[in-house]
C-alpha cells in the first residue's frame, strides 16, 4: 500500500514539476519576447545565445559523463597560462568555437585556451559578421576531478573595425562598458545559463530530459549587502595590507560580523552563490599574481556586468572594472565583485592602506 502511495506521489510530483515547467518560458521564448531590448538588430541576439545554449548542452553533457569516462586529467599540453590543461577544457573549447563559427555571427573569438585571437571570415570569407566573443570556455576546470561545479564565461562586443576586414586586436581590447551581452553557464547540481543584454539579469535552468533550459530565476538582483566573503585566504601573507585590513574586519565581531567564509575555487559557483545569497568575491594581488589571478578579457568583464546589470559592482580595489582600458588579451587584474557595500568597504580599506 504504502508502495502505491509513494509511486502516486512520485508520479504527481513528475506532474506537476513538468506541469510548472510547462508554464515557465523556454530560453527561446524569452529571446523573442526580448529581441526589441537588444540595441542592435533583432535576430543577431538571438544567433550568439542559441549557440552559446547548443553549446552548453553539449559541454553539460560530457561534464556530467566526465567521472564515467577517460576524458578528465590533463591533456598533456599547457596553455598560455601555463596552466595543465585538462582535457575537458579543451573539450568545451572546441565545441563553443565551432558552434559560434557554425552560426554565421562572429568575425574572431578569443579564449582562455586559444594563444592569439581567432579569426573568422565566415562561409563567405566576407569577414561580414558584426561580434566577437571573448569566453573562458570551461573555468575552473582543476575542480573536474573532484567533482566541483565549474562554468563556462563568455563576452560579447559589437567589432569596431570596418566590416567586411578581418578582425584585429583592438575588436577585442576594448572596455568592459562596450560589451553588448555577457554570461556564464554553471554546470552544477544543475545547469544553468545565466546572461545580461544590458536589460537585467536572468537565469535559466536546463531540464536535461528534454533538453531545454526554462526561465527559473528572472531578474536575478545583488542584495546591497551580504554575509559571505569569497577568498583563498591561504594567499594570507601575500596578499596587500588592504585586503588583510578587510579580511580582519569581515572576521570581527562586532554589528552583523562576523561573516561567513566560503570559497569553492570555481569563480563562477563563487560569484553564482554570492549573487543569490549576498557576498562578496576577491582575487587581489599577491607576490606570486602580482596582477591578480583572474583574466579582464573573459572573466572580470563578463562578470562585472552581470555584477552591475544585478544591482552589485566590480572594483580592481579602486576603480570598476569595466572601465579599465585592455592592453593585451590574456590581462590579469585584481578582481572584487559582489554586493554594492561589501566592495565599497573592501576599496574603503584599500585606499586607507595605499
Ligand atoms: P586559487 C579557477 O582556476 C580560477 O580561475 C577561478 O575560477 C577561481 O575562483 C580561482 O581561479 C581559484 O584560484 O588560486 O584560489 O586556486
């Protein structure tokens, strides 16, 4: 009997979860309705974020294999970071490069993985196509083996050279506050597609039965302050006065302090948390990152317009990060990013200390 019941149960449940996802929208749907808020031509958005859904589903897929097959540990080969890289990074590289290029909408991608740019002249070789896409194509990729979400980060800019050249370097030097979309897609307990067009924030969560990702969590906002710091403070001793100043005040007790240490190493599961929960995330200098660890081109930016379009700001430790002038593509900075007060009071104690 009590079998019977459960299976009811259960078969209610499937019900009703797919009930309720039938009444979400769809990505697709969201696209079209929000087509008009895109400040170029309609269709071109739509273009670069269904590859970047293609995309994701494909590298969700094999993330999710990854513990059953020989596809994670290192590649063998080093990038330009002189990181090991892993084979799934390398992977989710070539499965996001050929579905940007497939769609007929880039003229160059550059990426983590990639030591120079990417030119793309398009099936035509006309070099017509109007965007580039900067993206870290599978970020924190050192937590595959043990079983730690980790996430794609891309940007997208309108090219500023003549249409019909190839591109060149200075399509993808330029600010953050150029940028026309920026995302990440978290490959956690669930997956997850999370992208601003300068409208606001919104989220979706991919249903992996049927493969479609459904608007879970619209207008996703930065609460002004928070609980949470994010940092690897086993850096203690390097990092600058200011940010040791910080770290102690996070610690004290004393009004709502102290707060909560968390730091899973995944930049985007950091930052995805913080957003929904309230924090703050810093990767400051140290003696051995004497930029900070984290790349301006395809994380800092990206993420510091999500930060901002949510309500929440992205500081080098004294200005924002989106109006810092790229001077090559692989640029590391020092990155603070998370709930409006929390950085204030981070950069508070960075000019103190300077
Ligand atoms: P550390 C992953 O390599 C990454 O780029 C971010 O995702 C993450 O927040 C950071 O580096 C972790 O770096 O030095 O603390 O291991």
């Amino acid at each position: 009997m009590i079998s019977q019941k459960i299976r009811y149960l259960c078969l209610k449940h499937n019900y009703i979860v797919f009930e309720m996802e039938e009444r979400n929208r769809t990505l697709g749907e969201f696209i079209i309705e929000h087509q008009n808020s895109f400040q170029y031509s309609t269709g071109e958005l739509s273009r670069i974020i269904n590859s970047i859904r293609l995309a994701a589903k494909v590298v969700n897929y094999k993330v999710n294999k990854a513990g059953l097959v020989d596809i994670v540990g290192a590649a063998g080969e080093q990038n330009i970071q002189g990181e090991d890289q892993q084979k799934l990074d390398v992977y989710a590289n070539e499965v996001f490069i050929q579905t940007l290029i497939n769609r007929e909408i880039v003229c160059g991608i550059g990426s983590e993985e990639n030591d120079d740019f990417i030119t793309v002249a398009g099936s035509d070789n006309s070099h017509n196509n109007k965007y580039v896409v900067l993206m870290d194509p599978l970020d924190g990729s050192s937590n595959i083996d043990v079983n730690v979400s980790v996430g794609t980060i891309f940007s997208v800019f309108r090219r500023i050279t003549p249409v019909g050249t190839p591109v060149t370097i200075e399509d993808f030097l330029q600010p953050g506050v150029n940028q026309v979309a920026a995302g990440y897609v978290i490959y956690g307990t669930s997956t997850m597609l999370v992208y601003t067009t300068g409208d606001g924030v919104n989220g979706f969560t991919l249903n992996p039965a049927i493969g479609t990702f459904y608007l879970s969590h619209p207008n996703m906002k930065y609460s002004e302050d928070g609980k949470i710091y994010s940092i690897n403070e086993g850096n203690y001793v390097h990092f600058p006065q200011g940010v040791k100043d910080y770290i102690k005040y996070c610690q004290l007790e004393e009004g709502d302090r102290p707060y909560t240490s968390r730091y899973i190493g995944s930049l985007v599961s950091d930052f995805h948390r913080n957003m929904i929960k309230g924090g703050i995330y810093l990767y400051p200098t140290t003696s051995k990152t004497p930029n900070g660890k984290l790349r301006l081109l395809y994380e800092c930016n990206p993420m510091a317009f999500i930060a901002e379009q949510a309500g929440g700001k992205a500081s080098d430790g004294f200005g924002r990060i989106m109006e810092i002038q790229p001077t090559e593509l692989h640029q590391r900075v020092p990155f603070f990013c998370g709930s409006k007060n929390m950085v204030e009071k981070a950069e508070e104690f960075m000019a103190k200390a300077k």
